[in-house]
C-alpha cells in the first residue's frame, strides 16, 4: 500500500489496524455529502441557450432579480468567471448601482463584474477603497512612474474605508479581502515585481492576487 | 446524481504532556489521509520535537504561493506570528489535514475575529482540524463549541468544565482515561477515548488488541 506520508514513520499505516472495525463509523461516510448535479460540466454554455424574455419579473436588487443572482453565482461557483453574453442578455452593464446591489450579496462578486485588468486600484477606489498613504513606499513608487497610472498605487498600504461595505461583511459574513489579507498578498512580491519588471508586470500579479480572491480563495 | 465532497471536521484533542497526542494525532490524521489522500499541515510553533520528523518546512506564505500537493505531510515550525497563519491559512488552506500544536497557548480567552473565521471554515474548507492542547480550561468557549470531535486523554486538571459540549460525558469518558492510566506504567499514560459528539459515537482501544472499537453513546453511557 501507498506509503502516504511520513506521519506513518511511527509505524501507523493507511491500513493501520487499530482502525479496522471503526474505520468506516469513525472517518467513513457520515462527512460525505451529495453536491447538487452540475447541470452543465462544460465551461461556458450554461447560459447561452437561455431566452431573455423568459425572465420572471421578480423582485429587484438594483437591476437584478433574485433568479439572476442565483444563477450568476451558480455559474460562479462553477466556472469563476461570469460570462459576457449572460452580463448583456440580462442587460446588466457595470453601473455603480448594480454593482451596489450585488455587493449586498456578495462582496466577492464585485470583483468579477469588473473587468481587472490594468486599473484595478482605480476600480476599486471607485467602490470605496481608500489607499492611505506610507511614505516610504510612495517614495519609491513615484521614483518609478512611468507613465502616471502609478499614481494609483501611491497609497499602496491600505486601509479599506468603505464603511458600508465593511458593515455589510460583518452583518452578512461576505468575504472581502481585508487590510490584512491585501497586504500579506502583496507583500510577497509585489515591489519587488514593481521594481524589476515594471508597471505591467506588477499589474499582472495584481490581477493574480484577485483572481484568488474571486476564485473564492483558490490560488490560480 | 452530484459530485461527492468530503467535508472537514475540528477535532480537539486534550491531555496533559507525555499522554500521548501527538501520537494519536498522528494515527488519526494518517487514517484521514489514507482515506482522503489530503496533504497534512502540521502547524508548530513551539518547535515540538515529536514533529521534527517532517522533513517538509515550510513557512506561512509558502501557502499563499503554493498548493500544498496531495498525500504529502508539511510542517511549519516557530511562526511568531500566529494570526497571521491563521489568517492565511483561512484563506488558501483546502482540503488539507491541518495539525495545530499546542493550540492552548493561543486559542485562548475570548475568540478573535481571525481565529473564527478559520474555526468556521474548516467545514466549507474541507479541513480536518487537529486543535491538540493540554486543557479543556485553556481554550475559548467559541472553540470547545466548534469540536465535532473529541479526542479525550487525562488532563491535569480533571474537571472538565461547563463549555466542553456534554460536558458530563466527557466528564465520564475522563474520569474511566484517568482510572485506567492509574493502573499503567506512569511513563505509558496513553489511554484515551474519542468521543463522536455529532454522532454521540464513543471509541476505546482494547489494552489486549490495541484495536478500536465503538458504540453508540446512548449504549455506552448506560452501562
């Protein structure tokens, strides 16, 4: 039998036999639970056969009934990403009121109505997030502006001032990366990336760290 | 008909020093594993010798920028910063066997906002927690609360108190470890029970077989 770890050096092994006649009872089936059948395994299709006009005119969350929310999450928690087509047969453009909306269901799913790709401190700022200030690091950032976008990052290390987002979070348990998180994510590498392969690069990575977080903590 | 998801579980397992925790931990977590094939995370701060064996270290952030690979054991040993860990751990832990040494030592007093998140997570997380600490007194109500199981060996302390869930049975199943170490060697004090709190499910190890059996609580009470 597969030798699976060395937590079987003191000589437990996966067919240690002080555990054959509770094996079952004690780490078997009673934690297995039946996920909902995935109506479609591919990737993209979920909604691409859908009639618009069959929309059931339900209560609204700023643009959004409810069925909306449900399948757009449920296409998320499939795939990650909401698709195109879905967003414009539904007539859901990015408007701070949708956005709104959606974040009082779920603060993640901001993330993936917008598009991240080379602003995404501007995007976030304009839902709220305020970057403060550190010196120091503004000091190095403006020594490597090149081209002015970087003015966004210069308040890099972050305090998240929504505070309605944030008393959403506590009032909802929705996850929205906080202080802490952004900058453990950051502090890796992001300078580093910053200084040695310039502002797109560090984009790049910026857009990985997110992607985390709308993969509902999965790293890419 | 679905996809099958294992979910995870917390599991507390008390005792004083030299009962034998680790031990069984680790017998546990194998098991899991063998099952399961989930990596197995053992998070050591104090630099417990019985764990030196893993021969993986890594560090907290390792775990942001790394999947941690199935069926293999990783240690992280002397973190300062726990909630960072813990915060991390939260957050890119999954489908893991995640061993907590000595948690008595910061899973205590009131619960923080951090160390909840990562109690509450397990299950979604589908992380089977070890919490191994020396005294049901050490640790938060909020954590007693979370354990769906309970790994219970003698405590220094022998009363077991109000905030351990049915707390009068562990209480028994307590007192029956303490009789029986008292007939041992005092340097073998390994006896335990497990006790199925959701399932109200009791285990004991033969002396004569080592093996494991079980039996409804309702069954083994009552005698």
């Amino acid at each position: 039998m597969k030798n699976y770890s060395l937590f079987n050096r003191m000589g437990e092994t996966p067919g240690n036999p002080k555990f054959e006649e509770v094996n079952d009872q004690l780490f078997g089936q009673r934690n297995v639970v039946e996920m909902p059948p995935n109506p479609q395994p591919s990737a993209a299709p979920l909604f691409d056969n859908h009639n618009p006009q069959d929309i059931p005119d339900q209560p609204r969350y700023g643009g959004f009934s409810e069925q909306d929310i449900n399948m757009g999450r449920q296409f998320l928690n499939q795939n990650g990403y909401m698709p195109q087509q879905y967003m414009k047969d539904y007539h859901i453009d990015i408007s701070d009121e949708h956005l709104m909306s959606i974040a009082k269901l779920s603060v993640n799913e901001i993330l993936l109505k917008g598009k991240l790709t080379t602003e995404p401190f501007k995007f976030l700022a304009s839902y709220g997030f305020k970057f403060l200030g550190n010196t120091a690091k503004a000091e190095e950032i403006k020594r490597l502006d090149v081209n002015g976008k970087i003015e966004v990052f210069k308040e890099l290390l972050i305090e998240i001032q929504f505070q309605e987002l944030k008393d959403l979070q506590r009032a909802n348990n929705l996850k929205l990366p906080s202080t802490k998180e952004l900058i453990a994510a950051y502090r890796l590498e992001f300078f580093d990336k910053l200084a040695g392969d310039g502002f797109e690069n560090a984009i790049d990575l910026f857009e990985g760290i997110f992607n985390k977080f709308k993969n509902g903590g999965k790293a890419n | 008909m679905g996809e099958k998801q294992i979910n995870g579980e917390n599991w507390g397992v008390c005792g004083k020093m030299n009962t034998g925790k680790t031990h069984i931990t680790r017998e546990l977590a194998a098991q899991i594993q063998a099952r399961t094939n989930k990596p197995i995370l053992v998070f050591d701060h104090a630099n417990n010798p019985s764990y030196e064996d893993i021969v993986r270290v890594i560090d907290t952030d390792y775990l942001v920028k790394r999947k941690l690979k199935p069926g293999e054991t990783y240690r992280i040993s002397g973190e300062k910063d726990i909630d960072y860990f813990i915060m991390t751990a939260t957050d890119y832990v999954r489908d893991t066997i995640v061993v907590l040494d000595d948690c008595g030592n910061y899973f205590t007093g009131n619960t923080t906002q951090i160390q909840m998140a990562f109690i509450m997570a397990s299950k979604n997380n589908r992380n089977d927690v070890f919490y191994q600490f020396h005294n049901f007194n050490d640790i938060s109500p909020k954590l007693c609360r979370a354990f769906q199981m309970l790994v219970i060996k003698e405590q220094a302390i022998g009363t077991i108190p109000d905030k351990v869930p049915n707390a009068p049975l562990v209480q028994i199943l307590h007192d029956e470890v303490q009789a029986e170490n008292d007939e041992l060697d005092p340097m073998k004090i390994w006896s335990y029970r497990i006790y199925d709190i959701g399932m109200d499910y009791v285990y004991w190890e033969d002396p004569e077989t080592k093996k494991l059996t079980g039996s409804p609580g309702r069954e083994y009470f009552r005698e």
